[in-house]
C-alpha cells in the first residue's frame, strides 16, 4: 500500500525529473548558484500547495515561468527603498533660504531710509534719481521728459548719488559718547546740486 499522495506522484513524475532544466533557468536570471536552488524550492513549495495542480498541463514551463516570476519579485522588492534607510537630515542641514523677518523689516526699514533721503535732494536732482533708479529710464529718456540735455542728466545723476552715498555713509558711522557729531555737509552740498 502506497502513502503517496495523487500530487506527490504527479510532482515527482512531471516535474522533479526537469530539475536541472529549472536550476539552468534559476542561474541565467539570478546569476547566482545558490539563489537559484532557492528560487527553485520556493517553486517546488508554490506547486505543492497548489489545489488545482491537475490543471497545469505542461508542469515543466509552467515551472519555469513561476521562477521568472519569483525572479521579478525579487528585483522589485530589492528596488524598493526602506524609509529607513534614508537619513533623515538634521535641523542644522535645513535651511530656509527666504529672508527671516528681522531681513525684511531691515531692508523696508533701508529702502525708508533711501527714500527720504532722495527726498532731501534738490527737486530736478529727485526727479532725474527716482526716473533713472526706480524706473529705470534710460538718460535719453529722462533729458526728453524733463526738457533738459543727457549731459544735464549725467550730471545731475552723479551729484545725487554722491550726496547719497555720503548720506548713508554718515548714517552708519557711529558717534562715540561724548563727541559731537561732525557737521553735515549736506547743506552745502543740497545748494551746490
């Protein structure tokens, strides 16, 4: 009397005699000896627990088209990256390149500053400063607008800035206790321009 099972005579007729074929298989597609016979017992197991194993009815492609498909699976599962293992960056490593807020109180509070300093300018000198630096009209533009001539313009241009430049300068040295500040220069040079 016999205590083998219908599918362990099936198994042992129709696909263990195609071993070789299927470990052939198993070390062209995983280029390894010893995941091969892996891929072909993990075959061997996915066909033993197979309840409609009659059906199959060429065991041995079947069984090598189930170890390309273990193979896949494989490759798949290997691309996917684990969360983690991605380092998470420190605090330290992330920085927020816009401007903080104390940057932009600073630099309105500046661009104030520069405009009330361009305020103090003589009238033709403001008017030829604000159209040639805030709306950036050419100086053949500006001498057309103002009914003057390009090298009025360049003139009154080079003045302002100057007078600007000392402004600011003037602005950002700091006075030592006790010292008087140094006399402003700019009413000589407001009626000059």
């Amino acid at each position: 009397m016999s205590w083998s099972r219908p599918i362990d005579i099936w198994f042992s007729t129709q696909v263990l005699p195609h071993e070789a074929h299927f470990l052939r298989q198993g070390r062209r597609w995983s280029r390894n000896s010893e995941e091969a016979f892996d891929l072909v017992q993990e075959a061997y197991l996915k066909l033993l627990q197979m309840e409609d194993w009659p059906a199959i009815r060429d065991p041995r492609s079947y069984t090598v088209t189930m170890i390309r498909n273990l193979v896949l699976q494989r490759v798949r599962r290997d691309r996917v990256v684990a969360i983690t293992d991605i380092p998470a960056p420190t605090l330290a490593e992330v920085r927020d390149e816009a401007p903080g807020v104390f940057e932009t109180v600073a630099a309105r509070e500046a661009l104030l500053d520069l405009l009330a300093d361009v305020d103090r300018l003589p009238p033709v000198c403001q008017r030829v400063i604000r159209m040639r630096k805030f709306e950036d009209r050419t100086p053949t533009e500006i001498a057309h607008a103002l009914g003057i001539g390009i090298s009025t313009v360049e003139t009154h241009l080079a003045r302002g800035m100057q007078q600007l430049t000392r402004w600011r300068r003037s602005a950002q040295t700091p006075v030592a206790f006790g010292e008087a500040a140094a006399p402003d220069d700019g009413a000589r040079e407001e009626k000059r321009a």
